[in-house]
C-alpha cells in the first residue's frame, strides 16, 4: 500500500508546474493546480477522462495497446469509427463503421488461419454496400503459382470490362476479348465468305488507283465508277452484311512497293452512267517492304466491322507507289462477312 505524502503548509500551488521532492530529491511527478506531469504512469484500476484530450500521442519506442476485452474501438462525437475485434483468439478483424457508427453496415478485414485475409462489405438492409478501388496507378492481381483468380458475379449480375468508360477493345494476344469483339471478328452466329478468283491490274503511272486496267487518278470519287469499272467488282450486296475481315493472296511484277484499298461503291440505278457514292473500307493495305516480282504473298485484315447496305459493291483498287513503267498484278480476294 502507498504510504501518505503531505505538502508542507508553506507550499502552495499556483499555475506553474512545480517537481515534488521527497527528502530533498526531485520525484517524476510535477503538479500544478490544473496540471499533473509524470514520465511512467501505472493505472491499476479504471482511467476515465472527463474533458477534451489535446495534442498528439507520440512514442520514440514501440507501442502497445493491450485490451483483455473483444474489442478496441475509436469514437468519434459518440459515434464509433474504427474497431479492432476479436472474433476468436486466432481471428481478429479490423472494421470500419458506416453512416452514424452503425454497427450492421460496415467494411471489415479478417485474418484467419495462414494469413488467409477476407475483405468484406454489409449492408444490413440492401445490396448496396459496393466496393470501389481506385487505383492512382498501376493495379495488379497476383495469385501464388497453381492457384486459381477466380471472379464470381452473384444472379443475373454481369462482368463488365471497360476502357476509360467506354467498350473496350482487345489489341494483344493476352487481352481479354469482350463480347462485342467475338460477335465483329469472330464472325456471330451467320458468317459467310466470298471469294473473287482472278482480279488483275495493269498499271501505267505511278501514284494512281486502278480497278483492272481502268485507271482512276490519284483520289477516288463516286464518279470514277462508271459503266467501264462494274465488271470489277469482287462483291454484289443483295442484302445488308457487316464486312468483318479480308484476305488478299497476290503476286507482282516488280519490286516496288503496293496498295491496296477496298471501297463501298453503290449500284448505278437503271439510266445512270456512274455510281452517286463511294466510301474506302477500313484502312490501306500496304505491302510489307520490297516485294520479289512472280513470288506468292499474302495480306490480311480483320477487325473491320463495315457496314455493308443492300445494292450496294465493294470494289479493290491497287496502285504502285514508286518507280515508272507499266506493273502488273494478280490477286484472289477473300471477303468473310456476318449477315
């Protein structure tokens, strides 16, 4: 038991912390009449704090707050924010409450057996506890080797992948391939192909578009496709497809670099001398580097997802694009489409 230790009546305390000594020894404890000061403080029974805590608490050595109850939780204005719990003696959890401290809406972190770590959301009278995470960077999901990243959405909820908000669009062999990507390249459910056996081109000048032998000047418009140029035509649309991809197998008779182009062109109505439109499908086809002449090469392109109306013909149109003289080149057309 702590023995009694009287203050001489000549002492008085004022404002001003003041050490009290024992026997002329300075003691830890410093007092004031509003103020007590002590380094190590020993609280055998309960400490209750009737009035504001200011400042901070700091330690320059490990710290820890060692609770024999359940739980250790942070109030906020009467309202709990955080709490520490103990679920069992090998599960603690970490939560963070909702709205108002509630105690049935809330994040949580539990830690069990392993390290094995469950992050979770309730709300107590809904669904609508959702778990956003932004990431201001590079977000990445890891799983150890021969274990599984498994996604499971609850009943008739969807998986949605998008980029910068909008549909996204697969680029490389290892990117996830979205519904809409399948059904355009992939060709649906009623895919047709057309195949034009022998188109050929003899071209004069350089820099030119071509369709057979007709020359069509350096631009292509609606009327360079007149009553001279319907035969070329590798496709006749009787109804509306959606052109998905192309396979050009051709040869050449010279070295020099090639293009090729495809075009929508539509059919003349009866009377007419040339079409009234002409729009280029998808992007240039460009011969990869030097070419050897009378050798077999190949050029693909899918992805194009090309609306094709009814009574409406695709046109290919090829051209050199250095050198002079007259070239010549030799194609089969592949055309795969969904109808």
């Amino acid at each position: 038991m702590s023995k009694e230790l009287k203050i001489a009546s000549d002492q008085e305390l004022d404002h001003n912390l003041k050490n009290v000594k024992v026997n002329g020894t300075s003691s830890a404890l410093d007092l004031s009449r509003e103020s007590v000061k002590t380094k190590d403080l020993t609280v055998d029974g309960k400490l209750t704090v009737n009035g504001a805590v200011e400042g901070s608490l700091r330690t320059e050595d490990d710290m820890s707050i060692d609770f024999g109850g359940d739980e250790l939780f942070f109030i906020n204005k009467g309202e709990r924010v955080v709490t520490f719990k103990h679920i069992s003696e090998t599960i603690p959890s970490f939560i963070v409450h909702g709205a108002n401290g509630s105690a049935v809406d809330f994040f949580s972190l539990l830690c069990s057996s392993n390290g094995a770590t469950t992050i979770s959301t309730e709300d107590a009278d809904g669904v609508e506890a959702d778990l956003n995470v932004n990431a201001d960077g590079y977000l990445k999901l890891t799983s150890a080797a021969g274990e599984d990243i498994t996604l499971d959405v609850g009943a008739s909820g969807e998986i949605l992948i998008k980029e910068n908000t909008g549909t996204y669009t697969p680029t490389a062999d290892n990117h996830v391939a979205t519904k809409k990507y399948v059904d355009d390249n992939a060709g649906g459910t009623d895919t047709a192909y057309s195949t034009y056996q022998a188109m050929n081109w003899r071209m004069s000048s350089v820099n030119n578009y071509y369709t057979g032998n007709q020359t069509l000047g350096t631009s292509v418009t609606a009327g360079d496709f007149g009553v001279g140029e319907l035969k070329y035509s590798i496709f006749n649309s009787y109804e509306a497809v959606t052109l998905q991809r192309v396979r050009i197998n051709y040869y050449v008779s010279s070295t020099e670099p090639y293009e090729f182009e495809l075009w929508d062109v539509t059919v003349p109505s009866d009377g007419s001398t040339s079409a009234s439109t002409a729009v280029k499908i998808g992007d240039t086809l460009e011969t990869s580097g030097d070419v050897s002449a009378n050798r077999y090469y190949s050029i693909t392109s899918g992805g194009l997802s090309y609306s094709l109306s009814a009574s409406h013909q695709v046109f290919l149109l090829c051209r050199y694009t250095d050198g002079s003289g007259t070239k010549t080149a030799n194609a089969s057309v592949t055309l795969g489409m969904t109808i």
